[in-house]
C-alpha cells in the first residue's frame, strides 16, 4: 500500500510471460487430490520460496484450461501453533481493492452518472488544482497528487497507534498539505490519494455506502459472498483467517522495504521474528485497500475482470486500451491504465499492507487466472512474497520468453 508494489512486480512479470494458455471462465477450482502436472514441480518450488522469505501462511488458486486448475494452502494460520490454513482462508486484498473502486467509476461513466474528462472539482473543490486534474487521470496515476501513505509522520502514527481510525478527509488533509509531484498529465505515480477521492465521489454521486456499492455491483453480481467492504471502524476479519505479520516497522520500511543485512540474518536464522499486525486498523486504506475476500472469491472476480460482465464492452476495450508504460523511457516495462495494471499478457492488479500481501490477474485472451494470497507484507530482504510466488507459477505456465515492446 504505501510503495509501488504492483508496478515493482510487473516489471519483472513482463520478462517471465508469453506463450498460450488457458482456462475455465465458470468457476474457480476447488481443492484437487490429482492436481496437474504442472503443480508437482511448482509445490516444493513454491515451498522453497515461501520458507525462505519466512511466511507463515499463503494460498495459491490458478486456472489454466491447456495445463489444468490447482488450488493449494501452505503454512500455519499463526508463527506458533499447528493450525493449517486452507483455500477457504479470508485475507486482506490491500491495493486489489483499487479494482473495485476503479470498476464502480467505469460502471458509473457508463451510467451517464459522471464523465471521465470531468475534473476533480467539480465533485471536491478543496483539492489542489482540482479545475486541471481529471477523473481520468485519478484512475490512472496520472494527476501528480501527492500520496498520503508515503509520508513519514502518517507511518508514525501507524507504528505508535495501528488501532486510530482514520477519516478520509484526515488523509487527503496530508497530501493536499505536500506538493505535488508533478503538473496534472504529465508523469506517472502510484498514490492512494488518487482512490481514496474516486471512493468519495462514489459515495456523492449515488448516495450511499462504498461499501454498498461494492457489494451490490460487484460482490453478488459475480458471486463473491465471502468479500466485504468493512465499515471504517472495523478491524475484524471474518473466520477462517490467518494471522498478517510484518518484518520491521511501517517507518523502517518506507523508502526500503528491506532489513538491515544483520536483521536479514537473524530473520533467516529464525532468532528474528515478524510481528503481528492482524487487528491494525485498515481505515487509512478504505477505497484504495481495504476489501477482504478469499481465493475463490478472487478467481471469480478476476475472470469478470478480465473476462466482462462488469462492464460494456464499449468500456472494457477502453480500460484495457489505456494501460500505458509508467515510464515512457521503457515502453517494454510497467504498465498501468484505469484502476487496472498489466502484466503482460494478464491484467490484474497486487495488495500489500501490514500484515498482508496478494496478487490476482487473469488472460482475457486465453482465460488463465492466478490469485495468491499471503499472511506476510514482505520477506526480510524487501521482496513480496505474493508476488514471487505468481512470477514463479507464471514462468511455469507460460514457459516461452515474453515478446519485448509495450506491455498495452
């Protein structure tokens, strides 16, 4: 949530992909006791990784028509105790959740309700230089605002008091106080500032809940009925569910996410261990991260997404068409369009908060879907474990190199 973690993994996913596949578009598998050929040389590859960046708990579902579905649970719910968790386990999705927002923006355009072109002030007119920065350009990390989650004092305050509930009107406070980091259109930076006014330009235009929207657009249009939007003040999570740790702090983390080599060591040695961040408040994520759901739930998600359903196919063709390289420089790197990344050839998106790390993305073309989930933010050296464990079942699944060129 607080650094560019989609953008960070896409970069090496666009190197990994590129042959066909395929998939079942109905419905996501269930545990197999025969799992596919492909799984036995991925599980203690997957093992392997996961032991090495000392995460307690993850789930991986894929689907793929051409090579079979799999869906399995590694790990312990909890760093102490033999409890297992399972595919039916909840986690927090983090910056997934920008899909949904971005999704409910799309549906809304759609609806004659707003138009992409309009600007920012027209439904916020406290935000700076509102009149020049587009719905658009929210949706596509485009509008130079600054993003709260990066400042220091902010990750203070989640390290001294992870339980505060914070407004949005306390978070945009931040980042209206920061400059920008560049004019309206004319760069390329992941900031949460960007959702968290896309979800309250929800909330204007329909007169409810987020959260409702959420569920009644998406959540049971696509049969999801183990999501939720929690309310702001809501820390649970619904059981099952794993415990989310992370090394480090919010503060020791935020501009390197990486240990000092002698705690890298002792974390390898087991003499140091991650903390628990389960019951951290998630308010300061809200429409930028703050969804819960499981692997099945995700699968179906990913496969409208990608697939249709939840949009026209007008507006479909148009979110896909507008993912465009974050760095014009390296047309062949990352790519990010409207509230959707690509990585090359599946568009998805990733999550990372405290205590949490997840991936989802799917083919459109050839129905692949891959969804991890993970009770970890990151490993000791930095790395998000969700996000090596996809590169390695993507590689797996598209054996050929990727084809250079931009990734839209």
């Amino acid at each position: 949530m607080r650094r560019v973690s989609t953008l960070s993994v896409v970069l090496a996913v666009v190197a990994l992909v590129g042959a066909a596949c395929g998939g079942d578009p109905d419905k996501p598998p269930a545990a197999d006791p025969t799992p596919p050929g492909y799984a036995a040389t991925l599980r203690p590859a997957l093992q392997t990784i996961l032991d090495g960046m000392r995460v307690p708990g993850a789930v991986v579902m894929v689907t793929s028509k051409d090579k079979g579905d799999w869906t399995e649970a590694f790990g312990t719910r909890a760093l102490t105790g033999d409890l297992r968790v399972t595919a039916q386990d909840h986690f927090r999705i983090g910056s997934n959740t920008k899909t949904l927002t971005g999704t409910v923006v799309l549906q809304l355009a759609q609806e004659g309700k707003l138009a992409l072109a309009d600007p920012v002030s027209k439904y916020r007119p406290d935000v700076p230089n509102g009149d020049n920065i587009t719905v658009t350009q929210l949706l596509d990390m485009r509008s130079g605002l600054y993003n709260y989650s990066e400042d220091e004092q902010f990750n203070v305050q989640l390290d001294t008091n992870p339980g505060r509930v914070w407004k949005q009107d306390e978070l945009l406070a931040i980042a209206f106080g920061k400059q920008p980091y560049f004019a309206p259109g004319t760069g390329f930076h992941y900031s949460n500032t960007n959702t968290i006014l896309l979800g309250l330009i929800i909330e204007k235009l329909t007169g409810r809940p987020l959260r409702d929207e959420f569920r009644t657009r998406i959540f049971e249009p696509v049969g999801m009925p183990e999501t939720r939007m929690p309310v702001i003040d809501d820390v649970s999570i619904p059981a099952p569910h794993p415990r989310g740790y992370l090394f480090g702090t919010n503060v020791s983390t935020l501009t390197d996410a990486a240990l000092p080599a002698a705690e890298q060591a002792a974390a390898k040695a087991g003499t140091l261990l991650p903390t628990d961040h389960t019951a951290d408040s998630p308010s300061w994520t809200w429409a930028a991260g703050g969804a819960i759901s499981t692997a099945g739930d995700l699968t179906r998600y990913v496969q409208a997404l990608v697939g249709g359903g939840l949009l026209d196919a007008a507006t479909q063709k148009l979110r896909f068409d507008s993912v465009r390289p974050a760095d014009p420089a390296n047309p062949g790197g990352a790519g990010y369009g409207l509230g959707i990344a690509k990585f090359d050839p599946l568009y998805g998106h990733d999550g990372q908060l405290p205590g949490f790390n997840s991936f989802m993305a799917g083919d459109p073309d050839r129905g692949v879907t891959v969804v991890v989930l993970t009770s970890l933010t990151a490993g000791p050296d930095g790395r998000q474990p969700a996000n090596i464990l996809a590169m390695a079942i993507i590689r797996a699944l598209y054996p050929e190199p990727a084809p250079t060129g931009s990734p839209s």
